[in-house]
C-alpha cells in the first residue's frame, strides 16, 4: 500500500504541474494494483483521463474544421488529413485504455451503488468519445455501447440509490439527452434535478446531441 500511496501523490503533483498524461499513467499504475479505489482516487482518475483526451478531442475539431475549409491546396488538404487521422488514432487509444480499465478492473471490483454508477457513466462517456470520431455501422455500434453503459448506471442509480445522492450527480441529465439512433428519448421523466445542475452541464448535453443524433 506504501508503493500505492506514493503513485496516488506523485498523480497530485502531476495535476498540479497540469501535466495530465504523467497523472493518467500514474493513476493507470494504481488501478491495475486491483485494489479497489477510494473516491479520492477515483476522482484523480477521472480528471486525469477526461483531461488527456480531452485534449485530443480539441485537437480533433481544429483539426476536422481547418481540413474542411483547405480547398485551394490539395497538398494542404491531405496533411490536414494526415494530421486529423494521427489524432483520432491516438483519441481511441485513450479510450480503449480507459474501457479497458473500467471492464477489468474498475466496475468489478466496486462495491457500492455511487461507484457502479460512476464508472458505468464514465464508461458511457468514453464510447461517446469514440462515436464523435467514428463513421458508419462503427459510429452505430459505439453509440449503442455507450447508451447501454448510461441506461445500466441509470438503472442502477434508481434502485440502489438515495435521491439525494442521484440528483447531486448529473447523470439524469445524460438520459435527458441521449437518445437512440431513431431519435427516441431513453428516458422522459417528468422532473430534473435544480437548475445550476442543468446550467452546469449544457456544454455536456450539446455534445450529446451531436453523437446521438438520427443516424440514415
């Protein structure tokens, strides 16, 4: 636990310096020790992994926007494309790793309602992630993966935990938004939590919307 600790601070100090991947690989050495996190560290995790591709992701739509307006060089239009394929290739390694995470060890090994649910809408997130980059009946089958993942926290986030607790967490807001490749609501309920929880995360819902928009 001595070697555990020492990772857990050296990711503090990593996300003091914002240097996101050093606290990603730091935070990645903890998890696979297979104990099973505490909630401090699980936030470490989820910050250290939402920053590392969240960079990506920006890198994704600079790169995707200035592709689309190079029209008069064709060599530019190509190295553009070069440039986006590097990113997107490096987008999903991240997720992959972070899927991976969650399935091995992460979801099994929690023992409570709260955590279930925090890694199934974490594992929602990163297969959103892969949907914003990918195309066709692949686009499909990740937008499927990641609703699935949100309905399972959903459902579990009804059963096994306290109201309180549900709407101090923005996941109602994740079935508000999502919706299925026929664009029909998961979830319609009647009520949602106050208002600065919704005004917090309509960067969130946006995004959702595009991933999950009617697919032909």
């Amino acid at each position: 636990m001595g070697d555990k600790d020492e990772i857990v601070q050296r990711a503090k100090l990593a996300e003091q310096a914002e240097r996101y991947d050093d606290m990603a690989a730091s935070m990645k050495s903890v998890t696979e020790t297979g104990f099973e996190l505490t909630n401090e560290e699980r936030n470490l995790l989820s910050v250290a992994y939402k920053n590392v591709v969240g960079a990506r992701r920006s890198s994704w739509r600079v790169i995707s926007s200035i592709e689309t307006k190079t029209e008069s060089s064709e060599r530019k239009q190509q190295m553009a494309k070069e440039y986006r394929e590097k990113v997107e290739s490096e987008l999903r390694e991240i997720c992959h790793d972070v899927l991976n995470l969650l399935d091995v060890y992460l979801i099994p090994k929690a023992s409570n309602a709260e955590s279930k649910v925090f890694y199934l809408k974490m594992k929602g997130d990163y297969y959103r992630y892969l949907a914003e980059v990918a195309v066709g009946e692949q686009k499909n089958a990740v937008v499927e993966d990641s609703q699935k993942a949100y309905q399972d926290a959903y459902d579990i986030s009804k059963s096994q935990m306290q109201p309180t607790i549900l709407f101090d967490s923005d996941l109602p807001l994740t079935f508000q938004s999502s919706t299925t490749k026929f664009s029909t609501p998961l979830i319609r309920p009647a009520c949602w939590p106050r208002r600065p929880l919704m005004m917090r995360s309509q960067s969130w819902i946006r995004s959702m919307r595009i991933v999950t928009r009617t697919v032909p």
